[in-house]
C-alpha cells in the first residue's frame, strides 16, 4: 500500500493505518478507516487497496478482544494483506477422501471417490456463530455448496504419513504403498470410517506442479 503514496505521507499513512488495527472496537475501526480514505483520496490506487479489502481486513474483530492479536496481521504496513488473505481467500489445508469399496480408490477412478474439504475453526466458531456466518454470505454471494457446510468436531485416531512432492496426479503409487505399509503391520482400514486424508502444504496458484508438498495420511483401526 505504501508503495502507491509518496514518500511525504507514508510516516502519516503509517499512523493512520495503526488507528485501524490498534483501535478499540470494530465501530472506531471503521471510522478510522474512513478517516484513512477521506484523509488520503488524492491517492484513490492507495485507498483502493485498503477499502476493497475492508471486510477482511476487520473480520477479526468479530472475534473476542483476547483472540485480537492472534488473528490481525502481525505487519500491517509492509504487508498490510497477505496474513488475511492467508486466512480468507486460500486454505492449503486438508480434505478427507474416501470410497466405499477401496478397491475403488484408484487415481484411475477419481469420479468414484467422495470428498471433504475441511478449514480449521477457532474454538470460538460456535453452531450459532456458524449459522450467522452462513446466513450472512447467502445474502451476499449465490453459492450452490452452502447448504452443505458444517461444523463438526474431526478426530481421526492412528494412523500412517508420508510425504509427498510433486502433483496430485502422481500419488497412485506412493498412496499403494502407503496401504501396504498399514497391512503389513497387522492394521486395517474401512474407505468409509477411516477416510484418505491429504493435507497441502503448496498453494497450486504459486508452486509448479513438481513442488507441491502434500501429506499423506491414511488412518487404520487397531485390532
């Protein structure tokens, strides 16, 4: 942001912007932030950057007060953004796969699998939080999926990793032995109740498909 403002109002932009962040309450960030987009509209590419983002940039203080400094961006001058959108925009974060029959789960035979994306929650995403949320955005945005989001409690037990470099395409083989490893040791596991599960540790719009780091992990029930 600092970059689209001259040098002889950064330090004020500097100051500004710590009015938005540092403030209070939600209700004097946002004065502050339209004091920011009065004080500096000579410079509409600077403003831009912030206002377009204003729902995101103040979504943590929706939040607990004591929760602030864990969610608001640790450096909201250099890289007023990036923390936000970390949280916000992408989540590199895990999805659990599955087919009924695993004899099925086969990269060959994709379209058969079922799936589950999953975005880890605060302990303060409550049910009614989560329903206030997901009324909020039906207003906002026409999303066909909403309906089937929810708010549950993951625990996923023993199981095996591993991990894996290179592009999703790929992983047949390192999943089969995988499986292997699992059976070779006297465990088992149901498609259905112990679910594939994939943690990326890439962002595929950043990284080349032969970087991308991803976990493997396939949970088993003792016997």
């Amino acid at each position: 942001m600092l970059d689209a403002l001259p040098a002889s109002v950064q330090a004020a932009a500097k100051r500004a912007l710590r009015e938005i962040w540092d403030t209070e309450d939600r209700a004097h960030a946002e004065r502050a932030l339209d004091a920011f987009a009065r004080d500096f509209a000579k410079w509409p590419k600077a403003v831009a950057k912030l206002t377009k983002e204003r729902e995101a940039v103040l979504a943590f203080y929706d939040f607990p007060a004591e929760h602030w400094i864990h969610l608001r961006t640790s450096n909201p001058i250099e890289s007023t953004f990036s923390p936000v959108r970390a949280r916000t925009d992408v989540t590199k974060g895990p999805g659990l796969w599955w087919a009924d029959d695993m004899a099925e789960f086969s990269q060959e035979r994709k379209g058969d699998w079922s799936w589950t994306m999953m975005i880890a929650q605060p302990d303060e995403a409550t049910p009614e939080r989560f329903e206030a949320a997901r009324v909020d955005v039906a207003r906002k945005k026409n999303l066909p999926a909403l309906l089937k989001a929810r708010l549950e409690r993951f625990e996923e037990g023993p199981c095996a990793q591993v991990l894996y470099l290179g592009p999703f395409s790929d992983e047949g083989p390192t999943i089969a032995r995988l499986h292997a490893f699992i059976r070779e040791r006297g465990y088992s596991f149901e498609g259905s109740r112990q679910k594939h599960h994939e943690i990326y540790l890439s962002d595929p719009r950043r990284s080349p498909p032969e970087k991308w780091r991803t976990i493997i992990r396939q949970p088993f029930a003792e016997e």
